[in-house]
C-alpha cells in the first residue's frame, strides 16, 4: 500500500510510519511540524519508501499519485498544547479532516481517523464502551479538542455513508512511549522529567482521578489490525489496567528512584475523574490486547527521556 499519515512527525504518527515500513508498505508523512518534530523520523531519511511534506492540512491538500489508504493523526494532543492553540485544534479536527477525507474520496483510498476517549468527556460511564455517547463540555477548555474530535467523528461517518467512503475511527486512550515530547505537559512527560531532575512530581488535585496507560508498540499494533479489518464504527484500543494518578507518580519516583517526593497542584477545570477503556470490541474483532507491563514500558520511556535530557 501508499500510505499518508498525517500528523506523520508527531507521536503517534512517527511510530505508526516505522510499523507500516516494516510492514513493506510505502509511506509519506505530513505534518506542520506545530507540535510534531522531524527528529522523530530524522532515522527514516533516505528511505526510498519513504518521503516528508511539510504541509498544514487545514489548507488544501495536493497529493500526486495513487494513494491506498489514510492515516490521519494530525493534531495538537495534549491538553496543554490544546489550550494554547485552540483554534489549530478546533480546525485541524474539522477543517483538517474535511481536507483528508477529500483525499480519500478522490484516490479512492481508505481513512483511519484518530479519535480519542476525550469524545466520551468526563465520563458517566465506566469503564467506557463505544456505544457511549460521552459528558462533554462544549464550551471548557477542552471542549476544543472534544468537539474537533466529535466533529471529526461525525463527517467521517457521513462520508462512509453518503460518498461510500471506507473509513476507519480508533477512540485512543491513553498513550506514552519514547518520541513524546519532553515539554507536551502531559502526566507521562511530566513526571518522568520531574523525577529525571530529582524534583517533586507536580499531582493535580488529590491524584484520585484514574488514567489507563497503554504503551505505544501495542496501540499501534490495534490501530494496524483496525485500519486492515472490516470495522466500520468506532473502536476503542487502550490499556484498560487503571490506576490513579497518585499510585502512577509513586510508580514513577520509585522506577527513577526519585527522592523528591510529590506535590499537589490545582486540578485543570473539566478533567476527567475515571477514564478506563473497555477493550471487549476490539479483542473480539481485532484479536487484540494490549502485552507490554507498565513497568516494562516506563523503563523504555524513562531511558528515552533521560537521553533528551542528557542524563544517559
Ligand atoms: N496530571 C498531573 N500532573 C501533571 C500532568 C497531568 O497530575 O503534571 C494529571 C491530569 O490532571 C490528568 C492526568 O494526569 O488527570 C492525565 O493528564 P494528561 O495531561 O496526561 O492527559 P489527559 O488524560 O487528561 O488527557
């Protein structure tokens, strides 16, 4: 397959262009670089399957050539990076999708969307199946990321309905690996740099929300069976061992072996309190469960940081 992912310098999208190279596939990578680095695949150039554009998909996309299928993962994902850059997520989500689902239509290729568990908001739910409709604020801090996502959802449904689109939509939860950004604001980055430093770890609130951490060798790999199956509507794919924030900064101090204890800041207006995906769907269809322990994926996250940090 010719493969575009969007969003293909970021996260998620450098680690999901590696799998679909190692899976013999040919791939260009799009991004504008806001919160995506060329760092992350500064180790595919020279790859003849491989090509970079540098390119804000919120203005007309212009691809040559055949194209087989979409990936399509561009977008500020932190919250942090979605306060400060609200209406870039606000139009990568609806005008940005728009433009890739044009893509898709005119090559006749198929399109995985990157959805998040952020569509089902602070959630009533639990844990969250995909027949949840979501307890979302709209007009939050976080309603800019919510209801790009919802949007996004939303017409990439009505083009598999209405144009007969082949679509793809992955609700992902929560995701940490190497190749995060160091700075994202995310609990992942966070703590880890924190405790790289010998400082205390920053806990919003009382640390009695929950998070389900998923390491990203194992999301990609559902979000590779997902784009490959016949599922049309939404699937979530996550890790669904939940813990509280608290119990995951103390499993960081002691991974790092971190003195610096842990202290408590005002907790973000609209953050979820519980979030633990149900996986039953995509075990069932996909085959898929997420294989990589915590700790085993903390201990590669933790020697990708210390490196960035020239702690190595
Ligand atoms: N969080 C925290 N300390 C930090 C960063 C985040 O306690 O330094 C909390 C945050 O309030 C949330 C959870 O960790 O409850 C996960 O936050 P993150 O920004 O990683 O993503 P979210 O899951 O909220 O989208």
């Amino acid at each position: 397959m010719r493969v575009l992912v969007t969003g293909g310098a970021g996260f998620l999208g450098s680690h999901l262009c590696d799998r679909l190279l190692a899976e013999g596939h040919t791939v260009v990578a799009m991004d504008n670089l806001v919160t995506g680095n060329t760092d992350n695949i500064a180790h595919l150039a020279g790859n003849p399957h491989f090509s970079f554009v540098k390119h804000d998909i919120t203005n007309y996309i212009y691809l040559a050539g055949d194209l087989d299928a979409i990936l399509h993962f561009a977008s500020p994902a932190s919250p942090v990076d979605y306060l400060e850059l609200p209406i870039q997520t606000l139009k990568v989500g609806s005008l940005g999708t728009h433009n890739a689902l044009g893509v898709a239509k005119a090559k006749k290729a198929r399109l995985l969307l990157a959805s998040t568990s952020e569509v089902y908001g602070d959630p009533l739910v639990h844990p969250q199946t995909e027949e949840y409709w979501g307890n979302v604020n709209p007009i939050g801090p976080r309603g800019v990321y919510d209801e790009a996502k919802r949007f996004a959802e939303a017409i990439t449904m009505a083009y598999q309905r209405y144009h007969g689109v082949e679509t793809r939509i992955v609700r992902i939860f929560n995701t940490y690996g190497p190749r995060m950004r160091l700075n994202d604001g995310r609990v992942v980055p966070n703590f880890i740099k924190q405790a790289l430093n010998g400082e205390a770890l920053t806990v919003y609130g009382e640390g009695n929300q929950t998070r389900s951490f998923c390491y990203v060798s194992d999301l990609v790999d559902g979000i590779y069976r997902l784009l490959l199956s016949d599922e049309s509507l939404p699937t979530n794919i996550g890790n669904p061992s939940e813990m509280t924030i608290l119990q995951f900064a103390q499993r960081i101090n002691a991974l790092t072996g971190n003195h610096g204890g842990i202290i408590y800041k005002p907790l973000p207006k609209d953050d979820p309190q519980q979030r633990q995906p149900d996986i039953t769907k995509a075990r069932r269809i996909l085959g898929w469960e997420p294989k990589v322990e915590l700790d085993a994926g903390l201990e590669e996250t933790i020697a990708y940081f210390s490196g960035r940090l020239g702690k190595a």
